[in-house]
C-alpha cells in the first residue's frame, strides 16, 4: 500500500490531479494512462493521487461524476424554470453545446469508450444514462414526455449525435447546430403525430 503523502492545507493538488486525469483519460483512455502519467502531467507527486482519491479508478470516477453533474447543471441553469414557462429546447441545448465546447477534455472523456474494467465501465454507462434522463427532462415540458416519448427520445438521440458530429467539425458555428436540431426536433414532430393520430 502506498505511503500517505504529506498535504499541505493550501495545496490544490486535487484540482490538478482532476484536472490532468480529465486530459489524458479523454486523449488516451483509461488503460493506456498510468498513475505517474497523471502525477507528471499535474505535476504533483503521484502519491498525492492516493491521498486523494486512493486509487486511479476512484479518479476516473470522481471525473466521470462531477463532470456529468456540471453538465447537467450548466442545462439547468440555461432553461426556464416550470414555473416560468417557454422554450426548453434551444436555450438548453445551446448550453449543453457551449459547455461540451468549452470543455474539450471533458467533451473527450465523455464520448470516449468507456474502461474494460466491469465496474468502471458499468459506472461509465449508468452515469451517461443519469444524463441522459436528466437532459429530457430539462429540454422537454413533462407533459411532452409523458404524451410523445418516443419524440422526446429521437429528439434526445440526434442531440448526442449532432454534438458527436459537432466535435469532428468544429468549424460549423454551435448556433447552427443548435437551429439544426431545432429544425430537426420539430420536424420529426409534426411528421410522427401525422403518422400516429
């Protein structure tokens, strides 16, 4: 086991420990990134990676987790409350693209296959599903989501694939992408009522 490292109080090795294990998760996965790589990249001694966090799977972890709860955050905090009223969708997934494109590693680390490990990877889908949830229940009014889910969840499905598109084609303004799937949205709208009324 390793040796407890001495912290000081005011040392923020954490933060760059998350940080650097963020970047190279996201750039080179979690099996080719070793715990020297994160501690020389954070540029900490690699034992304060086990003050903190006691092993590299309880890093990767701790990144997958606060990183999806500041995303879903970042939504939150772009839509109208229920209360409040109006559009949903676009002002949400502006944010949802605007932080995935302010945040390259976490944008990486997000969409990047998850760990072999069983439980990682386990951990890995059950937090991307705990997104997802949570995104349609931010972009859509829960009276959508009870009456036209299969909507809901089309809708949900090209916001992941345009953003994964997105990340290849950097180029293309997000408030494009943000009216394409407004386009798209309500287009499959209109066609699949037609089709089941």
């Amino acid at each position: 086991m390793p040796r407890r490292a001495k912290i000081r109080p005011d040392e923020p090795g954490r933060e760059k420990l998350l940080d650097a294990g963020r970047d190279l998760f996201g750039t080179q996965g979690y099996e080719a990134t070793s715990i020297a790589d994160i501690g020389r990249r954070a540029g900490i001694a690699k034992s304060v990676l086990y003050h903190y966090f006691g092993s590299k799977a309880a890093l990767y972890e701790e990144l997958v987790r606060h990183d999806a709860d500041a995303l879903v955050a970042a939504v939150e905090a772009a839509v109208p409350t229920r209360a409040e009223g109006g559009p949903r969708l676009r002002p949400g997934v502006d944010a949802f693209l605007r932080f995935l494109s302010e945040r390259p590693a976490t944008w990486r680390l997000m969409t990047r296959d998850p760990p072999a490990d069983p439980a990682l990877r386990a951990l890995h889908e059950r937090v991307d599903a705990e997104v997802a949830r949570a995104l349609r229940n931010l972009l859509a009014m829960p009276a959508k989501v009870r009456a036209k889910p299969d909507v809901v969840e089309l809708v949900a499905l090209a916001v992941r694939t345009y953003a994964a598109w997105w990340q290849d084609h950097p180029a293309v303004p997000r408030e494009d992408i943000v009216e394409a799937i407004g386009d798209f949205a309500a287009a499959s709208a209109r066609r699949i009522d037609r089709k089941t009324s």
